[in-house]
C-alpha cells in the first residue's frame, strides 16, 4: 500500500525537477487567461468610458495582425531556442557534458520558455474565436492589445535570455553554479541529520541475528532513500536495515542493495515499501547528493587541462571552490546510523571517507596537469590550506598526498630555474604539513 502512496509522490518530484514544471505551468497560466477573455465577455456598457475609447470599431479584422503575432512569436523561440543549444554544445566541450542539462534547465530559462510558450497559446485561442457579440466589442479589443503587450513582454524576455544564457557558459558562472549548489546540498544534509539519533559508528555492531537481502526490482543510480522510513520499517520488524550501496552508485536489477538483521525473514510487502523509500534519478543529481558536485567541478578541471583546451586557469579555479567545500567537510562528517527513541540502532548505511573522496578529487587533477608546475603548487596549496582544518588521522591522509605532488613537482620541474621557483613555495605560508625547504632531486623513471 504504501508503495502504491508513493509512486504519486515520485512521479511529482520527477516532474518538479523537469525541465516542463515551470513552462507548463505558465502556459496553463496563459490559457486560462485566455479562456477568460473568450468565456467571459463584459459588455461595453459596464465597462468605464475610458476603456471604451480604446475599443476597435472590428476587432474580428484583426486576425492578420494576430497572425503577424504569431508568426513572429514562433520564430522568435525557435531562434532563441536554437542559439543556445549551440552555445551550450560548444560549453559541453569544453567543460563537461554533464553541465549541459543543467544550463538548460535552470529556472530563469524556463521562465522565459514558459512566457513563450503561454504567449503562442494566448494567440492561438484569439484566433480560433474571431467572431464577436454585438456590444462587446471593447473587451475583444482589451484582449487584442494584451497579446501586444504580450510579445513585447517576450521581446524583453529575449534581451535577457541571451543575456543570461551568455553568463551562463561563462567558467566563472559555472564553477560559481556548482559551488554554491553543492554547498547548499551539504547545508541541507547537515540540517537533517540533526539530533541525538544520528550517529557516525566506526564498525556497525551486530545483533546476531541472519541478515535477509532485500534486491533491487530495477536498475538505475540510487541517489537517495527516506532514511527516517526506514529505521521506521526496520522498528516495526524489530530489526536492523543494513544499506549496501552508497548514494549515487548505478546499480543493476537483481542486486542485493540491501539487507534486512532481524530474527525473521521479512513479508514481500515489507520489501515492497522498502524499496518505495528509495530515490532512482537518472544522471547526477547534486541537490540529493552533494559529492556529485565536488566530482563535477574535478571533472571540469581535468577537461581544461585536455591538450585540445589547455586551461589551467580554470583548473586552479575549480582547485580554489574544490578547497573551500573539502574544507566544510572536515568540519562536519556525514552520519552513517540512524537509532530509534530507546536507543537501538535501527539503519546503517555507507558513507565515503574522507581519504577516499580527497584521492578521487585531487588526483585525477595532479596526473592530468603533472606537467604544469602551477597545478602542482596549485594542489599543494590546497593541501596546505586543508590541513588547518584537519584532525589527526585526516592529516596523514593530505601529508601523503602533499609528500605525492612534491615527487611529481621534482619529476616536472627540469630547469634550475624552475626547481629554483618551486622551492621558494614549497614550505611557504601557514600549515600543518611535513614539506621540505628545497625540491628534492629528480628521480629518474
């Protein structure tokens, strides 16, 4: 049952975070302005005598001009429409096609698609009533003149859609974009996981008890789950549900994504509303998984510093956002339990570390730009900045990748003086690392 009461749930949110939410709710917004001005008709004598001046002696002859409108409304999207999908096709070579969707959708063009689209249907329905009543012909006229309004209100609309859509593409707009929607993500994850019943348990303590897999019905990345759901299901069947996939991973129908620890197997219908927590968005997803942006801005990095882009100011770029939400998240960890009221552990699920998700960041960034020196400082740097919020066992992580960029920067650096350079920066500023004054030798491989 409960399965059931969520497939309306989902098919909602799907539909919120399409790129048709806001269009088709203006266009329904349009229509229904329009059926007014059809259905609705006042007469000219209830309406004040300044109106009436403005009434058209024959607005039924106005159709030429309604399709003149029109005409140059759907011209008018086709060509807005057209450019920027050129623009951001040329924008997902040379930073990420993952970012390509995401330009697109944003809301302020969705707006704008949204007016152009209730614009045209506004029009439309003018068209297919051209006739009108005796006596109200000045309310057909108020209606003529706003679709005038209308277009130019779209006019303006596509002064600030190429506006947008040029800032949009611009490296500053989207590494700004993902900094901000990946911090945002980590503000509303740390914001849920408030209270005494989230918890961070090294090793998941076991009951005894046989653990019952429950498998995935269909195949997709899991994004998310209703973790309060369920440590709510496990409580009811005095159990533990143990959760074998971490956030965002692709998994395949048929997969044990779960297990459930508990004296007795569970009811099929059980299974059912477990799985009806789960989220399946296809793609990645920052705003239900925040490491989806950290692995988006690498991804740009490494892009820039292809040979065919050879960027490395937008590298050192997404370096600098990259320091500031690794640094967030050494001040906060992510819980990885979930207990009920008496105390007992009722979810557990996997969490990445933070050495696991700093090599997965930074490393990829190091061999792809091992040849440029400023990448080099540009990462050490950051592992300098990031260890003066480090603990202990996070610092010996970042002294192993900071002891790794000093090896790469001695194998990059062939002249005196650039060796000469490098040395000057190698300890400079504050820190909590273990560097040495002078480059190393280079180690022939």
């Amino acid at each position: 049952m409960r399965a059931f009461l969520s497939w309306p749930i989902h098919l909602l949110k799907a539909y919120r975070q399409s790129i048709a939410y806001l269009p088709s709710l203006l266009a329904l917004a349009y229509a229904f302005l329009s059926l007014i001005a059809l259905l609705l008709p006042i007469s000219d004598d209830r309406l004040p005598t300044l109106l009436t001046m403005l009434g058209l002696e024959a607005p039924e002859d106005t159709l030429p001009l309604l399709v003149a409108l029109l005409g140059g409304m759907i011209s008018l999207m086709v060509f807005s429409f057209s450019m920027v999908m050129s623009v951001l096709s040329q924008a997902g070579g040379q930073f990420s096609h993952k970012l390509v969707f995401g330009l697109i959708s944003e809301r302020p063009h969705q707006w704008v698609l949204g007016h152009y689209l209730g614009t045209i249907l506004f029009i439309l329905m003018l068209m297919m009533v051209p006739n009108v009543a005796d006596g109200q012909a000045t309310w057909r006229s108020l209606a003529i003149y706003l679709a005038c309004a209308m277009v130019i209100h779209c006019l303006a609309l596509f002064v600030y859609f190429i506006h947008k859509a040029s800032q949009s593409i611009q490296i500053d707009a989207v590494v700004t974009d993902l900094h901000q929607s990946t911090l945002a993500s980590m503000q509303v994850l740390q914001s849920q996981q408030q209270g005494q019943e989230w918890r961070i348990l090294a090793v998941a303590a076991s009951s005894g008890h046989r653990h019952y897999p429950v498998h995935a019905r269909r195949a997709g990345y899991l994004q998310n789950a209703d973790l309060s759901a369920l440590a709510a299901l496990a409580h009811r069947v005095d159990g533990v549900v143990h959760l074998h996939f971490r956030f965002g991973d692709y998994v395949v129908k048929g997969l044990p994504i779960l297990s459930l620890e508990a004296a007795s197997p569970p009811e099929a219908s059980w299974c059912d509303e477990v799985r009806a927590t789960l989220t399946y968005v296809e793609g990645e997803s920052i705003t239900e998984h925040h490491v989806f942006g950290l692995t988006q801005l690498m991804e740009v990095a490494v892009k820039a510093l292809s040979p065919g882009i050879n960027d490395p100011g937008t590298a050192r770029l997404c370096l600098h956002r990259l320091t500031d939400l690794l640094g967030r998240r050494l001040e906060w960890q992510p819980c990885n339990s979930l207990f009920d009221r008496d105390g007992t552990c009722r979810l557990t699920w996997k969490v990445e570390d933070f050495e696991s998700l700093l090599y997965r960041l930074f490393q990829p960034i190091l061999r792809y730009g091992r040849e440029d020196l400023s990448i080099g400082l540009g990462v050490l740097k950051a592992l300098k900045t990031l260890s003066l919020f480090a603990e202990e066992k996070d610092l010996e992580t970042l002294q192993a990748h900071a002891d790794r960029v000093v090896e790469t920067l001695s194998q990059a650096a062939d002249h005196p003086l650039d060796r000469r350079f490098v040395s000057a920066r190698l300890d400079d500023g504050i820190h909590r690392l273990t560097l040495p004054r002078v480059l190393p030798g280079r180690q022939d491989t």
